[in-house]
C-alpha cells in the first residue's frame, strides 16, 4: 500500500473501533428497529444464553450497533466500491468485514479484523481472560444498582485517594448528567438530582432518546465534502462523539462501575485496533493465523504496540522572549503566542501521525503541550519516528535556537501490559501502573536529552552561518531580541524590524479577534496565512464556513489535512461545543471593549494610561494591559478615580499530578488513564476561559490547560477569580480533598516587562507550593495561606472595609496596624512584642477620641462600644487570628483607596 492507502484502511479501522459501542447509545435512546430486524441482529451479533429452560440474549446493544450503523450511515463518508480495504469490496462474494459486521460483531468475533477490535476493546477495559469471559455472559447491571438505562457515569476525581488502601474506597455521591459537553455539563452533579429512579424506564430512555435526537441532528452538520477524505472527516467525528457521548456510561454490566465514558473507552479502543492491525499487516499474517492467536491469547506478550509520548518544553521562553518593541505590544503578543503553542504542539503531533500514516483517533491524550498516540511497534514505525524527531529538532533550533522544543519519547508494550489481576489485592493492576511509570520515566530521559546533542549523530547543525543570516542593515528582530529580522514593517507611525515568525505572532494576534477556524493544509489558503510552516503545514485563519464554500476545492485537490474550530463558548455555558468541525482547545480569552463606543466617563479611567501603548476604545477592540491595569479603580464620594492601578498574574496547576495518575485510582486502565486526562484538561482548556469570558472579563487567559494556567489581569479581580477557581474546581472533582491546586499571585505596576511578571508569578507559585508539604496554598503579597485561611482572609477584607467605611479610618491608622503585625508574629521570639495588644487599643482610643461626632465627654460610652468593636474585628478576628497573613487584606484595603 502507498502511504495514502495506508491511512484510508487505518481510518476505517478506527471507524470501526470508534462505533462499535455506539449500539449501547441507540438502544437505551428507545430506537425501534422493528421486531424482525432486532430478532435477526440479535441473533447476529448479541451473544445467546440458556439456563434453567430460558434463553436470553445478552449484550443486546451489539445489535443495536448494527441499527445505529443503518440509521447514520448515509451521513459517513462513502464506504463503497473496489478499494475500501480492509473491509470487503461492496460486491465481493464474503462481505464478513463490513464496517456493521466489524463493529458490531465485538462479542461474537469471526474474521481477522473483528478480532482485532474485539481484543481492542478487551485491552483498553483492562480485562484479564477470566473477568471477560463472566462479563461476556453476564447481564446488564451495574454496581450503583441502576440498570443501563438508569445508571449515570461516576466521576473518577470522586475515586482518587492517594493516602488510603485500595479496599477503602469511598461512597460514590456524584454522577454526571447527560448533556452534551458545555462548560456547565462537565461538573459532577449529586446523584438524587440526575441518575433517575431504576423503575422509572420512561424518564431514563427520555433522556437518551433527546441526547440521540440531538447527536443525529449535529452529525448532519460535518461538511460533506469533507467525507472525501476520511481522516479529516473522522477527526470531525471525533468531536461529535466527545460532544454527546462523553456523560455516557460505557459499561453496565457484570456489576461494574460506570465510570469511563463512552466516548474515553471507544476512543481507546480505535486507537488500539488500528495499531493492533497495522502491526499484523505490516507482519502480513494469515488471517487464520490472527484469529487463532487472539481466541487464545498466544501473542499477548508480543509487544505490538509503541505508546509515542511528546512534551513541548521551554515554553515560557518561548511565549516571553523580549525586544526591545515587546512590551508595547505586550498584549498582542500574549494572544499571539500562547496560541502559537497550542498551534506547535498540535502540529508536531499531526507530524507523527502523518509520518506514520495513522489517523487522528490514533492520538490518546493531547493538552497542555503533552500528547500521546499509539501506533504498531514496527521497524517502520520506528524509523519514522527518528526521521520525525530530527524535523521537529531542526524547526526549534531554527526558529527558537534552542529555547524550546518537543521531547520525543516511545515505549513498546504488550497486550498483557495493560491488563489487571483484579480480585488479587496485592498484584492489583500493577502491571498496568508499571507500564505507566515506564511511560513518565521516559518522557523524562527525552526531555533530558534534548535534540540529541549527546548521539552519535547529533542534530542538524542547523547553527552553521547562523551569523551569515543577519542582514547588517536590519540587524535583530525587535520582538523576539534574537532572531535575524527579515523586514521592516510600518506600523502606527514608525517602522519595526522583525523576523517572520515574530510577524506571525503579531498577525495571531489580530487575527484571533476576527476568526474562529483554522486549516491546516499542504499549500496555504488566502491571505491568512501564516508565513513560517510548521513542520511542513501551512496554517491558514479563515472565516465562517459560508464565507469559504466550506473547503471543498481543498479538500479535491488534496491540500486540506485538518480543519479545526477553536471558537469559545457561547455565554450561558450550556450551548453544546460543536459546530460542525474538529474543535482544539488552544484559545484563550481576550479581553475586549464593549460593543458600543466607549464613553469620556469610561475613557477618564483610562487617562494615566501610557498614551503610546492606550491603543484606541474602538468597539470589540482588544484590551491593552494598561487599560486592565485601570479596571479596578473606583469611583470616590467626589467623583475621583482612586484605587491603584496594577496588574496581578495568577499562576497556578494541580498538586500531585504524576502521584494521582499513577496510583491515584484502585483499578486503573488505559481508557481510565485517557478519560482521566481529558476530564483535568476540560476544567482549564474549556470551563476556565468560558468564566473569565462571562464573568471575569477583564482578564487574560495567556494559557490554560492541562494541569495549569497562568492569567493576567487587574490586581484586585484576580484575587477574587483566584478563590472562584478553587471553589469551582473542588466542585468539579467532587469535593475530593486528595485532588487540589496551588496559585500565586503576584501583584506589579503595568509598565513592567512580560518577562518580568511571568517570572514573578512563577516565584509566587513555587512559594505556594513550598512552604506547606500538603501544598494546597496560595500565595499572595508575598504571605503564604492555605486556601481556607484566603477565603476567610477575603471575608475579613469586607468587614475591615466596612469597619473603616463606617468610621473613616485614616490611612495612617491603617498603615500602622502593619507594625502591630509585625510585633504579632514574633512573640515567641521576642515576648516583650505582647504589647502590641496595648498598642493597638492605645491607638484605637486616640483614633476615637479625634474622630468628629465622638470627641464631646457625652461620647464616652459610644467610644468605649467602638473600641471594642475595632479590637473584636482587627485585632481579635484579624491580627491575633491570622498573624501575618492579616497583611493581605490590609494590603487590598490599602490600594483600593489610595489616590
């Protein structure tokens, strides 16, 4: 087979892995098929059992896998005529490997290839021989007690523990309800309010039968050019499935947890069959000779499989490399290049699956700069993989010199690999966790290895006349203080010199305020097109598909390889995530004016602004980071602006995130491990910019996803996004006191350079993460807390601002409490710092005495209640409760009163 070829048969592979479970989606939607069409699929694909002079049938959505496959089928790409391999010729005498009969018939296998994708959707479920062949036979059920209709999906954040044996396993409260995927949709919600009442059937299929109604409906909306190309048009599938199928428990029966996805475990097990079969076709074995082998299990040691890992480094260099021109532009850049990342690491995994001719389901995991795929452990595969790591090696020394790149990492594996000896406490799983520790280990030593430098046959020196690219009369690119400028560009009255790969980021950064989609292609498409390839691509931004005729010409000519939405979400959080297109999470929010023009009240709060760097107060018009800075001024008794004007980065990520992925779960297994990285990555990549967006709109999302995020935006509203996050976070791993993150906030004037505040906020975060062994701490104004103490810490802000409100407490007298703090938190060393109680009530008193309305002798027993108050609310509930920490919100009442 050519290249080509290859991709279009593993394509169908994985098509036919990617649905073999979606009978289990149509039969508890309540389709009718009618009664002979059941009976006779039944017969085919569900697996009959007798017993005590009854026969049933079990695993009867096999049979509705084939009605499934009837229904949607004139919506899928044309899977018909002389080369469809490796399914039969439409007109073949044997049509046994049809896409129905290899997905459906995953219980009852035949041929070859439907073996292949029933020991796929064995290995991703982790079942060792024993536990298959019982849940094979077993009927439906599932541990929570509900059938398959009622059951909901559990929520694995509610299960991790990483301090108790695997026999303590928590009660399990929380379900998530079927919706299709929305920032609202992805939180666990309390059983009672969404997992209906086992006898209620109706309800049950009434839910499923609207989500079905729904997914049927959205399939139509993938162009239908696009089915010309089935990889393209299968990473569009792939979305849709994840959109409505990722609330849809994927097992029910046998007493187990309905715990993984639909959509996790049917991803896992295309990715599986596919190398599963590219591994057998490139070894040419006999059909015969396969289904043998699979039936008893012979070659489950052989390691088929290669686990491809790859990790983008160095990107903070990479996002904050600064000239000279850099910060006037700060925020431009900001969106350019973080997006720019999101571009790199997604590309360098197409780099691979393109090298080895895999489609994109064959990639597991992709977020935060981390990227997973499975392909067959061949030679082939294997020398491709070298020829791709000396491409990505030599595109980072070239444009990046070194600063940044993508550690590539594989490790074979069997089939047995992923399995568990369940029912054996102290072998548990534990070669699956092996497997996973070998898997971050060598992750590990390709990140230390970077480019090769050590090999026998380092990289390419792309290095050589490195000085001989400079143009004399250019010099230095102005953005990036490193590369060669290549032109000069004008821009609002003077002209920049800069290389073409700053010129993309700048152009990202216009552009992302204009567009939605993107295409990757072989040739670029119209004049959004970035100038530097990535790997090979083109990227081209575009408008709305009515706009572009869809990309059909594209596609014909055989130019167009990926089209992607990386819109965000719609405002009310509740709008399914699909438009008809593969979606990346790579976009972040921009703050933005508002749509009407800005007025001269609104303007005069902007007016210390850096005229040069103010931009203009145009309609929808991007932010600038002086203009964040101004945000959270307000509005004096006399019609001032008071209030600092500052910045605050908030940087944070989940503590413990290798301990949780290696052992946080009891049974792990592959398509858990997928499932449970796709589900971190949603709270940031999805719910994250959707909130800043609806709620927090003056902030900048510079990246989020994965395990961390980092935003910048007005220093007092951060502090407040800051305690949303890790209240809706605890929400959305169901209150699981093993699952956190810690942040750091850092607090600076506008004028400081980017590089500047990202190292600041990182320092912050390490301090979060340092002073406490259980982490689960922020730092902010350079004092240390665990989150419960910020949260009461805020509290105590409110009532301090009220107290100093109600009483007019000068600024002096707040100044002075930072000395009494001080005294405070050094009593054990120095006992004689126990006046500053004395102190405190010495000042309060004569505060008291001064103040109008409170100085006449009448007064007295007015003042002695105030003092009182004043000692309760500051020096009781605030400096003797939090000590140091008390300088936080005497800090924000501070600068949110200073002129």
């Amino acid at each position: 087979m050519t290249p080509q070829e290859l991709l279009a048969a593993s394509s169908r592979v994985a098509l036919s892995g990617l649905i073999h479970d979606i009978g289990k989606f149509a039969e508890r939607a309540g389709l009718d098929p009618g009664a002979e069409l059941l009976e006779s699929n039944l017969h085919q694909y569900a697996r009959r059992q007798q017993a005590g002079g009854r026969q049933w049938f079990t695993h009867r959505h096999s049979a509705y896998t084939a009605v499934a496959i009837d229904l949607l089928e004139r919506h899928f790409p044309r899977l018909v005529g002389t080369d469809v391999a490796p399914f039969a010729a439409w007109d073949a005498p044997d049509v046994d490997d049809s896409l129905i009969n290899a997905a459906a018939r995953h219980h009852k296998p035949e041929t070859a290839l439907q073996w292949l994708i029933a020991t796929a959707d064995r290995v991703a479920s982790g079942f060792e021989r024993e536990t298959f062949d019982r849940y094979n036979d077993a009927e439906e059920g599932s541990s929570t007690g509900g059938d398959h209709f009622s059951s909901r999906q559990l929520t694995l954040f509610e299960q991790i523990r990483l301090d108790a044996s695997p026999s303590k396993q928590p009660a399990l409260n929380y379900r998530y309800a079927l919706q299709p995927l929305s920032p609202m949709a992805i939180f666990p919600q309390p059983a009672k309010d969404c997992e209906p009442n086992k006898r209620d059937r109706v309800k049950a299929t009434q839910q499923y039968r609207r989500l079905w109604d729904q997914f049927a409906e959205a399939l139509k909306a993938i162009p239908d050019s696009h089915q010309d190309r089935l990889d393209l048009w299968l990473d569009h599938f792939d979305t849709l499935l994840a959109t409505y199928a990722h609330a849809i428990p994927a097992a029910t029966a046998f007493g187990v947890k309905p715990e993984v996805s639909l959509y996790d475990h049917s991803k896992a097990v295309a990715a599986l069959a596919t190398a599963l079969w590219r591994w057998h076709q490139a070894s040419d074995d006999e059909p015969q000779a396969i289904i043998d082998s699979q039936q008893q299990r012979a070659d489950w040691d052989t390691p088929k499989l290669l686990l491809i890992q790859g990790d983008l480094f160095g990107i903070q260099d990479f996002i904050f490399a600064a000239g000279g021109e850099t910060q006037r532009r700060a925020a431009k850049l900001l969106r350019g290049r973080s997006f720019y990342v999101g571009l790199l690491t997604e590309c360098a995994a197409m780099r691979v699956l393109d090298a080895l001719a895999l489609p994109p389901t064959s990639q597991i995991i992709n977020a935060a700069g981390k990227f997973l795929i499975v392909a067959p452990n061949t030679e082939a595969t294997r020398s491709a993989l070298a020829e791709v790591r000396r491409t990505l090696d030599t595109w980072f020394l070239a444009h990046s010199f070194g600063q940044a790149g993508v550690g590539l990492a594989w490790l074979e594996a069997s089939c047995n690999d992923f399995l568990s000896a369940r029912g054996d406490p102290k072998n548990s799983h534990q070669r699956f966790r092996t497997l996973m520790k070998r898997l971050f280990a060598q992750l590990d030593l390709a990140k230390a290895q970077r480019f090769g430098l050590c090999d026998a046959a380092p990289a390419p020196a792309v290095f050589a006349g490195f000085l001989d690219r400079f143009d004399n009369r250019l010099g230095v690119c102005q953005i990036d203080g490193r590369s060669p400028a290549t032109e000069e560009i004008p821009e609002q009255g003077q002209t920049l010199r800069l290389s073409r790969l700053a010129q993309d980021q700048i152009a990202i950064g216009n552009w992302l305020t204009r567009f939605k989609r993107l295409l990757v292609t072989r040739e670029g498409i119209g004049q959004h097109t970035l100038d530097v390839d990535l790997f090979g691509y083109r990227i081209s931004f575009t408008q709305e598909e009515a706009d572009s005729g869809r990309f059909g010409p594209a596609v014909r000519e055989d130019n167009l390889l990926r089209a992607w939405d990386f819109s965000l979400p719609e405002s009310d959080g509740e709008r399914p995530l699909w438009n008809g297109y593969a979606r990346r999470y790579i976009n972040g929010y921009i703050p933005r004016f508002e749509g009407t023009e800005t007025s001269a009240f609104e303007q005069d709060k902007y007016a210390r602004c850096d005229p040069e760097a103010e931009g203009d107060f145009s309609p929808h018009e991007p932010k600038t980071l002086n203009h964040l800075a101004s945000e959270d001024q307000q509005l004096d008794e006399k019609g001032r602006w008071v209030g600092i004007r500052a910045l605050t980065t908030l940087k944070g990520d989940i503590d413990n995130l290798g301990l949780i992925f290696q052992q946080g779960l009891a049974e792990p297994t592959f398509a858990k491990m997928a499932a449970l990285s796709r589900q971190t990555n949603a709270f940031f990549a999805v719910y994250l910019p959707w909130l800043c967006a609806t709620e927090y709109p003056n902030t900048y999302t510079v990246f989020a996803g994965g395990d961390d995020f980092f935003l910048i935006g007005p220093w007092r509203s951060q502090m407040a996004l800051a305690r949303r996050l890790q209240r809706e976070f605890a929400r959305y791993v169901a209150d699981n006191p093993a699952i956190h993150f810690s942040a750091g906030l850092s607090t600076t004037k506008p004028g400081l350079p980017i590089r500047h505040l990202a190292a600041l906020g990182e320092q912050a975060l390490e301090q979060a993460k340092g002073l406490r062994p259980e982490k689960n701490a922020v730092t902010c104004f350079g004092e240390t807390v665990p989150w419960s103490t910020f949260v009461a810490l805020g509290e105590a802000g409110v009532e301090l601002k009220a107290l100093a409100d109600e009483l007019a407490l000068s600024t002096g007298f707040i100044y002075g409490l930072l000395e009494l703090i001080e005294k405070a938190e050094h009593v054990h060393q120095r006992p004689e710092n126990a006046i500053w109680h004395s102190q405190f009530a010495y000042r309060a008193a004569r505060m008291l005495e001064r103040a109008p309305g409170l100085r006449d002798r009448s007064k007295v027993e007015e003042r002695r209640r105030l003092q009182q108050r004043l000692a309760q609310v500051i020096a009781s509930s605030g400096i003797e409760r939090f000590g140091g920490s008390y300088r936080i919100p005497l800090f924000t009442h501070l600068y949110q009163t200073r002129d």
